[in-house]
C-alpha cells in the first residue's frame, strides 16, 4: 500500500470516528439525567429492598412492596461531570 492510500485510510477511519463522538455528544445533549431519592416504610417481611428494589422500579410493583412513601426528591444531575462518569461511560 503506497502512501496515499495509507493517508486516505487514516483520514477516513479518523473522520468515522469523529462522526461517532459527535454523534453521542449530540444524544447527551437531548437527555437529562436525575437522581432520585424516596423515603419509605415496609413490612420487615417483604426482605431487604437492596434485594427487590431495581425490579420493583421496572416492573411497577414499587407501591405493592411498600406501606408509605414519605418523601421524594428529584435532582437533576450533570451527567457531564466527574461525579457521573460511570453513567456516561455507560451510556456509550
């Protein structure tokens, strides 16, 4: 392969990859991420909601598995920032 060939190939992987960042640069920027914070009661016989939590949340059987929410809180988040670049990192 000469080196014009060699260039162009360079060039074109380099520019794909270019596109592929700005392409997930642009879905960061059309999301908002949040953290979510619920203070709630449960009957001790429904187990430790470390063990239930995550499908409760998917499934919606978050209310069958608690008494009371008490609380909520809603933050938004910088999914930009340090703090959350396991998420971004995820997201990719």
């Amino acid at each position: 392969m000469d080196n014009t060939k060699t260039w162009q190939k360079n060039s074109d992987e380099w520019v794909e990859m270019m596109h592929k960042s700005n392409e997930r640069k642009q879905k960061r920027m059309r999301e908002q991420g949040y953290k979510v914070e619920i203070i709630f009661t449960q009957s001790l016989e429904e187990g430790d909601p470390f063990d239930w939590i995550a499908e409760a949340m998917t499934q919606g059987h978050f209310k069958d598995k608690t008494n009371t929410i008490h609380a909520t809180s809603v933050a938004p988040i910088d999914l930009e920032g340090d703090e959350y670049k396991w998420l971004r990192d995820a997201r990719n």
